[in-house]
C-alpha cells in the first residue's frame, strides 16, 4: 500500500508564563531557540519536511505572531501550505476544525502543538506512519507518550484492544491524576501521556464534531465564511471566531468518541514546561551547566545559563536557575521553577484572556 | 582663635573594577548610587557643605566624567570653587599639587577620596576640627580610621607621641600587613587604617614636595603653565601632564615629611571595596536582603540585589550577590566578591593604563 501524503497542521497557541521571562505573550515559547539553535516552531516544522511523506504545513496562529512566525519558517525555506491567523484564542477544538474546513477533506492532517522537542524524531515519524495506517481507516489518532515518571501534570490514555501494527484502541482519556494514581500508572504500563499529538483524516473529524461539538463547528464556520483571505494567510472574522466555544478537541471529540487509536511512542519527549524541564533535556558541559546566550561561568556545577540580553558572569554557583532579558533577570533554584508563575503574577498582572488559540 | 575656612578638595579617580558591572571607567563608583538615593560624590560634596567651615570644594577628575560630575554636584546645588580636569590619572601626588598649585597658597586643603562612605559625618566633621588646629601649626595631616577587624587589604598608621586635642604625631606608615600583624594592629590600639584624607596648608605641602618630591611638583607647574582654563575647569596640558612621575602623596611625602600628625576617627567608614562591602554597609529588609532597582525577591535572605536595568524577579536564594546592569548580570555568592575582578579581566581585558588620576 502507498504511504498517503500527511499534511501537517503546526499549532502556534499559547501565552504561557511558565518559561518567564523569556516566554512572552508577544513572543511565546515556540518562537525562542530554547533548546539549540532553531526555535522551536522551526523544530517542529524541520520535523515533518519529507516531501515524500508530508505536505507542506498549515500553520495557525495568533494574529500578533504573524511576522516573526513567517520569518522563522522562510529562514529555514519552509512555506507553508496555508497559514490560519486567529484574532484570538479558542483552544484546539476551534483551532483544528479551521485546519479541517480549509483543506482538502480528504486529507490525513498531523496536529502538532510547536512548543514540543522530541530528542527522536526517528520513532515520531515512524509513530506517524503506524498512525496513519488507522486514520485510512477513519480512526481518530492520538499519541501515546511513553511516561518516564510519575507525572501529575498530564492527562494519560489508556490502551484498550490491540488494532495491530503498534496501534491500540483507546480504553479511556484520564484527567491528570494524583501522585498516588501517577505511580500506578507508571508501574503498569498500559497508559501513555496525552501529548496533544493527533492524526486523522479531515472528513473524519468533521463528522465527529457535528455529532459532538456541533455548536463549535457551526461557529468556526461561519468565522470562516465571513473572514478574510489576504497577505497569504487566512483571518477569520473577529468579531464571529470570539464567539466560538473554547474547548480542547480532546473534551470536544475525542473523549467523546467511539472509534479513537492511540500509538505509543518513546521519543524523548518534552514539554519544556518549565525551565527545569528545560535544564533536563538540554545540553550540558562538563559541570552540568547549560547555557545559552552570553555566559561565563567559573565553578560552577548543574546551573541553567539563558540569556538573550545582559551577558551573564557567574562564579562559585551550584543548582541555579538563571534567565536574563533585556527586561528582567530571573534567579532561583533548581527544582523550584514552578514558582515562575506565581512571580510573574506578581510582576505583572496576566492578559484577561488565552491570547492565541491552539491549547 | 576662629576657625579658617577650609577648602575641600575632592579627588574623583579611579576606574576601580571591583564594582563591576556596575562601575566601569566611563562611569567609575563615585559616580554611582550605591547606598542610597546620592550618588558617592554627592555624599562627599554634602559632607563638607557647612559654609561656615568650608569653601566650595576644588573637584579634580577626569576630563571623561566632566559632564556627569558637574551635572551630579549641580542637582544638589553644588558650584565648585574650581574644578580641575586630568587628560589622564596621575595618582595622588599630582592630584593634590594640582590643587595646591591652582588655590590660594595659605589656604587649608581638605583632601577627600569620592568614593568613600560615612556613617558618622558628625565624626568626621569633629575631626577635621581637630586636624584644623594642627595644619595651622604647618602639620600635614591625615585622618585614621579606627580599625574594626583585621584588614589587609589597607595601609596602617602608627600612631607616635600625642599631640594634643585628638591629635598625634605619626611615628610612621606601615604597608597592607599579612594577617598576623593585622591582628596584632588591631589589638595593639595604636594603629588606625590609612583612609586617604589628607588636611594641610597648600603652602606647606607645597614646600613639602619640593624638598621630596621635586620632579612631580616641577612637572604638575608646567603641565599646569602650558595648560587651559575654558568652560569653567582648568585643563593641564595632556602631553605635559602625562610626564608626570605617578606616585600616591602617600609615598611622595607623608612617609618622607618630619612635621605629619595622624587624628584617629572612628565614623563607620567604608571604602566600599567590594560587593560584600556595600552588603555590609547598605540598608536592609527584614530578611538581610539589601536592595537597589526594581526587584522583586520572595523568600530569599542576606542577599545584595542591585540593578539599574533589567528588573531582579528572585525566589528562594540565599547568601547570594546579583548585580544586573543593561550589559551585564553577575551572580556569586557572599563572600566571594573578591573574585570579580578575576571575572572582569576574562570578560573583558583591563584598559592599558589609569584612566584617571586621584587614587
């Protein structure tokens, strides 16, 4: 059987706080080098760029990431296939029932969230391609990441029936449990995190939502039919995509629906959800510092170093976390890093609401 | 007897590196707020604004800070009553010729390094009362400061026969001790740090070099012959002035002259050597953390946060110095500020020569 061409929806969402103060609502995470040279929009997009198993990408996008996310993308000659700019964010249901109302129906669309890093994107590509297998045959596919701790943050699948070819029919979408819960799950081995990684033909999903998020359909739609098409990219009305309901696709449709897969993969895996998360996956020189940006740093063990400002001159320092922009300089320990929120509410109070649309 | 006015002379040199990031040789320490809302020129200036004890002060600096230097005394309404340029740092000994050379010759100079803090003015003003009564007599006189640990890092007085009203005769100057002897000095009760304030006759210090200094005083009169006076400062001549044999008034006379008194002070003195000093020094919140520019720490104690850029966001440190400037962020713990200029040479390498002249 031929490999069907994969269209590729890239999903520029998020305002997050949690990698403050690099991270900002005008310059979210995935537009940063956070781990290496590339940001992490161009990871992903450098991800799927096998012409002879995907198609150029889709991008939706916040309205304000416009520039520098066309910029990114040109610098490594990617053109996307189309880009979907939201005046504002309504969450992945919305944000891929516009990847699915603006292609072609018949195609096999891969939701990407950008902010990812996959340290094997060997097994991810061949996760896709053992996906892709069930999506012909209507499934709904998700990604299974393979756990590698007790992790209370992340939603899990549990595996059901086997459907052959590394694929499992999904038992049940878990809500993020409790260290208790995590454990178990851990130990058993028949639940994967929800990496918010899908795959499935366009038509298919479609037809889920108008069974299950019907509203949510109808309301893109009509965003759709009365927005704009200039500039290369394709704005749905403000004032009608506002309207829509906000909701994950996962809450949306898939939990909801009967013919759902999941494919586990191990692929190194991260969020980068927090600048710890970020001093784990990346690399390190022979004290167990990273760095990035301007640093010198003289005895010094296991320190994360990111600076896109000030050059940051460190002696004597061990276990510390240390960011500095142009605007503020963030300093506290290791392991700590889930108080990043909490300063930056106290720093500066957060937007009103999600800023751009895709999780 | 009246007391004669006394001309302050305040010697604004250096490009001292301990301080780094913060002073550097376009804007040296003096020029900074470092404890408080003043910055150190402005405390000195303030010092000696009693008009019924002094006269304006002479400033002698560096033709690189003229501007900041007369912008800073002119917020507080300082006008000098001369104010000297350096084409390039000469040490103390021309520094003070300059002065001596350009003034009144029965005037009393009060000769006073800028970049020292004061937590007892009312001391220090007692003091140069009591040196007055000396340098009347033809004393050249210095100011000691009472030790408060044993410090190697400064030169020592020892102090000889008492001379009455506060005052002694110098029995001589010892260089920067090791650490046994500072211990002894400072259980001895005899000797007192060298501090740089110098109070004598111009016509007396004058005389002095002549007779030990000859060379300087020759090269300071003809730097100062060939010279220019405009835009309200006196300009040696550049060439002239860069033959000028560079030596401390230390070296060049005090330790040579048979006529030099020594009036102990004790007035929470700092020279503000370090980070760890300015620590030691600067006003604190209730959990020891001193504080400067916007910051923003949460359960953090006895750190020194100083910022005149980025904005400081700290949780959970301890015992640690961070210092952030537009340029440059340094983090180290307590304790070890002494590494800075080790960091600074590898940062970037140290200008050729002095940049400026009085220290």
């Amino acid at each position: 059987m031929t490999q069907p061409l994969i269209t590729p929806v890239i999903l520029s969402g998020g305002a997050g706080t949690r990698l403050w103060p690099l991270s900002l609502p005008e310059r979210p995470k995935q537009l940063h080098a956070l781990s290496g040279t590339s940001t992490m929009l161009q990871m992903t997009a450098a991800r799927v760029r096998d012409s002879a198993l995907f198609t150029a990408p889709v991008v939706i996008a916040s309205t304000r990431h416009a520039e520098p996310i066309a910029a990114q993308l040109a610098a490594i000659s990617v053109e996307p296939l189309a880009t979907i700019l939201e005046p504002v964010g309504r969450n992945t249901a919305a944000a891929v029932a516009l990847a699915a109302l603006e292609g072609d129906p018949d195609a096999l669309l891969l939701i990407m969230p950008s902010d990812h890093v996959i340290g094997r994107p060997d097994r991810f590509l061949a996760a896709v391609a053992a996906g892709a297998v069930q999506a012909e045959q209507g499934y709904l596919v998700t990604f299974g990441i393979t756990p590698t701790r007790a992790e209370t943050g992340y939603g899990y699948i549990l595996r059901g029936a086997p459907l052959g070819a590394g694929a499992w029919a999904v038992d049940r979408f878990v809500e993020k449990p409790d260290r208790e819960r995590a454990e178990q799950y851990l130990a058993g081995g028949q639940h994967d995190w929800n990496g918010g990684i899908f795959l499935f033909r366009a038509r298919d999903m479609l037809a889920g939502l108008e069974v299950h998020a019907p509203d949510i359909l109808a309301a893109v739609r009509a965003a759709l039919a009365k927005g704009r098409r200039d500039l290369g990219a394709v704005q749905p009305d403000a004032a009608s995509f506002a309207a829509v309901r906000s909701q994950s696709i996962d809450h949306a449709l898939l939990e909801r629906h009967e013919r759902v897969a999941v494919v586990p993969v191990d692929m190194d895996w991260s969020d980068v959800g927090s600048w710890d998360a970020l001093h784990d996956i990346a690399a390190k020189d022979a004290d167990g510092n990273s760095r990035s940006g301007e640093v010198l740093a003289q005895d010094s063990r296991n320190c994360l170093f990111h600076s896109t400002g000030p050059r940051i001159v460190a002696a004597g320092l061990e276990d510390l976390i240390v960011v500095a922009t142009a605007d503020a300089v963030l300093i506290l320990p290791r392991g700590q890093s889930q108080r990043v929120k909490e300063l930056v509410d106290r720093v500066a109070p957060p937007p009103a609401r999600p800023l751009s649309a895709s999780e």
